[in-house]
C-alpha cells in the first residue's frame, strides 16, 4: 500500500532553535518545525506502547478529594466549563479536507455563544504539532485555524486523546481524518478512559479515499468505546459541516437532552442523535 501522502512534498523545514509555547509555557525546542503558520509547536510527548498514561495529580485533584471524601477521584470535568477539542488529521494529502474545515470552525462557539471553550489539536509530519489554548471566541478560533497548513507524514490520532484525558473539563473530542496508523490496542485503552472520564470522541469520516475504508470499523470501535459514534465528511459540503460542528457543540454542552431541545433549529441535531443511539 502506497504512503498516506504518496509523493507531497513535506512543507516545513526544521530550525536549530525555536522557541515554542506548549500550553502557554515559552520554552525552547531543538528541532522545531520552522512552518511559521502553524502558530504552536508540540512535540508529540507520547511514548508508542501499550499504557494508557497516569493523570497528574494536582491541587484540583487534591482539593476535589477534601470536598468529596471517600468518592475517589471525582471526574476532571468538573474543574471548569465544558471544553472540547476539535482534532484534525492535516498530512499533506489532507489539504482540500482541511481547506473546507478551517473556514467553519466558528460554527463551534457560535452555537452557544460563551458556553463553550474549544482547542484545536492538529497534527502532520508524523507528530501533534498544533494544540492551542481553549477559546470561546469565534474570531480567534478561526483565525488560528487559518494560519494551520498540511505538513506530509503519519497521522498521529492518539496523543490527541491523550490530551483530551489530561485537560480537565474536556467533554468532547471531534476528530476529522480518513486513515488510522497507529496502535489499535493503544487507540482502545486511550478510548476507554475517555468512556470512563465522560469524554466523547466523534469522528467525522472522510472516505473520499478508498484506502480510508479500511480503517471505518476502528474508528467505529474506538468513538463507541467511549460513547461516541462516526458521521460521514464530505469537503464538498461546507454547509452540512458547519451545521454538524454546531450540533456537536450542543452536545458537548448540555448532552443529548439539550441536543434534542436544540433538534429543531439545528439541522446537524438530528443526524447526530441518529448516529449517538445507534
């Protein structure tokens, strides 16, 4: 089977030194990408075996443990708002998928305007290069998708999800991609802590690429590992992306309840509860 990004030339460079922010702490790096576009720089810190990594225990944690004694830990969901992440597969071959994405990731915090703080987590040239700060500001939010260009290498699902569990408050993950190459048995511990966590992922499939088809039962497995589902993407279709981006938005905010309150006047509503009962 030919490379995900058959012969795309990989459009970054790399510097000697550069300093990058990783969750609004400057730091240095040695071999930072040089893309000037992709506006954070993060080394994918994720080992490829087979643990699920341990959560850190911090003073949220501590202080959870004197209000709830003897409930164990209680879910990082309640350290702050609903958070979500919005993850994108962006290897060179991905270009016209991510041109269609970047133009409608407002329709995120537009739906509840102020009730949810979204990330974006990109990665490409085989590592999670993009994961930027929550905002529930529209205009920021599409303007950092706009600086964020395709880079050839292997897809790197999974230290997105290892931050989804590491990032308190996070209720949804939303991930855009066509193939899976990475630990299937990794992928699944990752997905069942996020079941146990209350974190969903949905994936919107894009299949546009017959190689992609093979991978539609493992990402199946892995959003209803944690309560999620699979919803088609179509580049073509800008529209019906901004209406499921909203739909998925509510969800992440009030559940499904909310979602079906919300089913009249969000046309995405109704295709996602579909896909969440099934």
């Amino acid at each position: 089977m030919p490379p995900h990004d058959g012969s795309r030339t990989i459009q970054s460079a790399l510097a000697p030194m550069a300093a990058v922010e990783w969750d609004g702490v400057q730091c240095e790096a040695a071999d930072a990408m040089a893309e000037s576009s992709n506006f954070i720089l993060v080394p994918d810190p994720e080992p490829e075996d087979e643990q699920t990594p341990a959560r850190a225990v911090g003073l949220l944690d501590r202080l959870r443990a004197l209000l709830f004694p003897g409930q164990g830990n209680v879910p990082s969901t309640m350290a702050t708002r609903p958070r979500l992440i919005f993850g994108f597969d962006a290897t060179a071959s991905r270009e016209p998928a991510w041109a269609a994405a970047r133009t409608v990731t407002d329709a995120l915090v537009k739906a509840l305007p102020g009730e949810l703080d979204v990330a974006l987590a990109v990665h490409g040239g085989s590592m999670l290069h993009t994961f930027t700060g929550f905002t529930s500001d529209p205009n920021t939010l599409r303007d950092r998708a706009a600086g964020i260009r395709c880079i050839a290498g292997m897809t790197r699902m999974l230290p997105i999800l290892s931050r989804a569990l590491s990032n308190p408050g996070v209720r949804v993950v939303i991930y855009i991609g066509d193939v899976f190459e990475e630990s299937p048995t990794r992928g699944q511990k990752l997905a069942d802590a996020m079941g146990v966590q209350g974190i969903k992922l949905i994936v919107l499939h894009d299949t546009s690429d017959w190689n992609a088809r093979r991978d539609a039962e493992v990402f199946l497995d892995l959003a209803r590992r944690t309560g999620g589902c699979v919803l088609p993407f179509d580049a073509n279709a800008p529209a019906r992306l901004r209406e499921l981006l909203a739909a998925v938005a509510v969800y992440a905010v009030g559940g499904e309840a909310l979602l079906e309150e919300k089913s009249g006047e969000l046309p995405g509503a109704v295709l996602l509860l579909e896909h969440l009962r099934r």
